[in-house]
C-alpha cells in the first residue's frame, strides 16, 4: 500500500548558519514541506523480503515457508506481550505499558469524554537500528555481531 504523506521520511534539512562570535549559533530551520512517498509493507511483502534475505545468503527459502515464519514472529511476539513481557530484537523492544484513565475531547464537538484504562504496546527501537536509519546504512548483515560486515 502506498500513501502520501507531507513532512515525513528523510528530507535533507538546511544547514545551520555558522555563528558569529558572540552569538549562539540559529537552529537549522525545518525541512520545506514536501510529498514524500511512503510504502507499507504487509505480512505477504515482509515474508518476500526474508525469502529473498535468506536466498541471498545461499540457504534457500520457499516464500510459503518465509509467510510462516513472520507469521510465528508475530504470534510470538502478541502472545509474550499478552503475557506481560517484552520482546527484544536487533532492531529494539516491544513491551507493554499500562496508560491510567484520562479526560479527553471529542474533536468534532469540543464535549469532554473519559478515556478508559487500558494496556498498550510500545516499541522502542535500538541504537542500532537508529544509526541504520540516519545513515542509510544497514546496520546488521545477518551474522549477529552487528557490526555490518561478514
């Protein structure tokens, strides 16, 4: 699925102005908004991706096998986080927080409604896959030491 998106994705911000003595330098100003196309990828585009991963690596993986294997990844991954425990993968942590009941706003009529308690999932990624990110760059080749070279 494909969806156009204003701001989001790497757009190159200006560079800072250098500062004069004296003065503290100015912020970079924000990125001009721009349409940045963005890809979501579902079970079926996720379990390709391994399949042609593992290929790769001369191992040879039939996709039925591969929409298997993100499927499990994915039950694992609900049925811990049900549990109450976290999941930690090279790309970071999934875990559960508990959000206390709150006072909100129904946005088309301003009325004040209550928000009920409730479990939600987090995710926070690691540092690792954060430098892949900004750097375009992976970060891990697939041999565990996440160190990008084999």
């Amino acid at each position: 699925m494909t969806e156009i998106v204003k701001n989001k994705g790497k757009a190159a911000a200006p560079a800072a102005k250098e500062p004069v003595k004296g003065k503290k330098a100015e912020p970079a100003p924000a990125p001009a908004e721009e349409e940045v196309q963005v890809v979501t990828y579902g079970k079926a585009d996720i379990a390709e991706g391994v399949a042609e991963y593992v290929k790769s690596k001369d191992k040879g993986c039939p996709p039925s096998i591969a929409q298997l294997c993100v499927e499990g990844l994915e039950h694992f991954i609900t049925e811990a986080l049900n549990e109450g425990n976290e999941v930690r993968l090279g790309i970071g942590k999934f875990a559960v927080a508990y959000v206390e009941e709150r006072e909100g706003r129904n946005p088309q009529t301003g009325e004040a409604v209550t928000i009920p308690a409730r479990w939600v999932p987090k995710f926070k990624a690691s540092a690792a896959l954060k430098a892949a990110v900004n750097e375009g760059d992976s970060a891990d080749d697939g041999d565990g030491d996440g160190d990008g070279d084999d």
